[in-house]
C-alpha cells in the first residue's frame, strides 16, 4: 500500500529495483528481480536489443576483447531479459559488446543473468552500464538520455540519479542531440571530440566548422573562439537596433512579475522573448509557470 501511494504521488518514473546490484560484481548475490543466478547457455539464444543506445562496437575493440576471452572466458555474465512467447531466446539488455566478442572468439555458450525487466527498467539500466563503463560515444549518452526524457518523462535532475551524474553533464549532454546531421556523424565517428562538439553549439554555421576542425586540427579554444566572435557579432547587431517604448515597458512588467530578466526581440510581428535564470531551481520554477516539467 504504501509502495503503490509512493509511486502515485511523482508520475515520473524511477529508477527500477535492484538496478545497482544488477549493475555489480557478477558474484554477488542477484538481486529480487533476477529469476536465477548467472548459468551458461548456446550463445545464438541471445539478440541484441535494438533500443541499446549503444551503435558502435569498433572492429578493433571487439578483437582486443575477443583475445582476452579467448585466454579467460567471459568472466561477467550478459544481463537479458526473456523474449515473450519465444522459446530459448533472450534479448540482451546489457553486456551486447561482450556476446559480439564471445562470437569472434569462438565460444558456443555465454554466462547469463535473466532477469524481469520492462522497457523502461531495461533502457535505464543498458544506459547506466554503458555511462558507468565509459562504453557510449558522447552522442549516443545523448541520445539514452533524450530517449529517456521522451519515452519516458524524466527531467534532467532525473537522468542525473539515475546515471550518478551531474545535472549539468546532463544538461550539456543532451544539447548536443540539437547540432546538425552532419557535425553529429563527425562525433559519432570520432572525427571531433565531444568538446569540439558543445563548442560547435555556439557557431553560426557547426557544419562548415567541423569540416574545419577535420582538416585544419582546430583545437576547441579555436572553435570557442569562433563562438564568442559570432556571439559579440550578434549581441552588436542586435543592440544596434533602439527598443520602443512599449516594448520596454512589456519587458519590466514580464521582469517584474517573474522576478528576472526579460528580453523581447521583434522584427515586424514576429521576435522572440528571453528569460534569464540563475539557477536551475528557478528554471523548473519558470516552467512550473509555464505548465509542464523541466527538460
């Protein structure tokens, strides 16, 4: 009863139950949620699950880890969950990069952890193992936590929890999911760093750039740079044009009423309005305002 008035009282989802002992020494003892302890079991009775914010699972890493299989076995168990209705199969929800290289080693069967673990459960806890292992690429961090946040309502304090990370990791993380197309396959391939990536945030034209970083080696003080320059360009343009009175007094009645700084912009009948915060408290105070959670 009082679990059920808990979980009623934030809509939001939390994390699922066991997740940290799922996520520990394959020799402890296995969490609730686990129906048996780690068993062996033919390594083609296991799939990839294909919502494992995980994409990339470089050739080189692979063979590495394969060689050490080879000597050792796999000595941590891939944690799945039972495919419904289908006999003797098993969807993998963390330790994907351990079954590709068991493969390429040769093995015929896999240590194994079944658990019970919905959709959810299951996208939380392939995205803390990756993050805990260092194992995602930045843009795919952003992705798990995007895909967290959209399937799923999580705020970033929420993420933060889960993941044991900063808000403002978190928060500057998920930013990168809004550079364009092309800087972004520049990321997830490895060709620019996630550095040279949140500078790319602050630049007119991030594609253009990044090419340059490619091929120039433009270190991120130089792609920051840029972004302060086109920055000071902006604000001069911007304070080149006189506010009119009405605007003015618009924006000290929104200043006033919100207790920050408000900035309206307009040419014609379309602008844009911008609203200071200094912290993130006064952030999700803003948006509670607004009717709806923060990010």
């Amino acid at each position: 009863m009082a679990e059920d008035a808990a979980r009623h009282a934030d809509p939001r989802p939390r994390l699922g139950r066991g997740l940290a002992a799922l996520l520990g020494d394959a020799s402890q003892e296995p969490p609730p949620a686990a129906r048996s302890g780690a068993r062996k079991t033919p390594i083609e009775f296991l799939h990839p699950n294909p919502r494992n914010p995980r994409k990339a699972f470089p050739d080189d890493e692979l063979d590495e880890l394969a060689a050490s299989i080879r000597e050792r076995g796999v000595i941590q168990p891939v944690l799945v969950r039972p495919i419904p209705r289908v006999a003797d199969a098993y969807e993998i929800i963390a330790g994907e990069r351990r079954w590709r290289a068991a493969q390429r080693a040769g093995l015929h069967e896999i240590p194994i952890l079944v658990v019970e673990a919905g959709d959810r459960e299951a996208l939380e806890i392939a995205i803390v193992e990756n993050v805990q292992r260092a194992d995602l690429n930045a843009l795919e961090e952003a992705n798990g936590y995007a895909q967290l946040a959209a399937e799923y309502g999580y705020a970033q304090a929420d993420i933060a929890r889960i993941v044991g990370k900063s808000r403002s990791h978190v928060a500057n993380t998920l930013r990168l999911t809004n550079l364009p197309e092309h800087s972004r396959a520049l990321l997830a391939s490895g060709a620019i760093s996630a550095g040279h990536a949140r500078a790319l945030l602050a630049v007119p034209d991030p594609d253009t750039v990044a090419d340059r970083i490619v091929a120039k080696g433009l270190t991120v003080r130089d792609v920051e740079r840029l972004g302060e320059r086109a920055g000071q360009s902006h604000h001069a343009a911007k304070q080149a044009k006189p506010v009119d009175a009405d605007t003015r007094a618009l924006e000290e009645s929104l200043g006033l009423a919100l207790g920050t700084k408000v900035t309206i912009r307009h040419s014609g009948e379309a602008g844009e309005i911008r609203i200071a915060f200094h912290n993130f408290d006064q952030l999700d105070d803003f948006s509670r305002r607004l009717g709806r959670p923060a990010s």
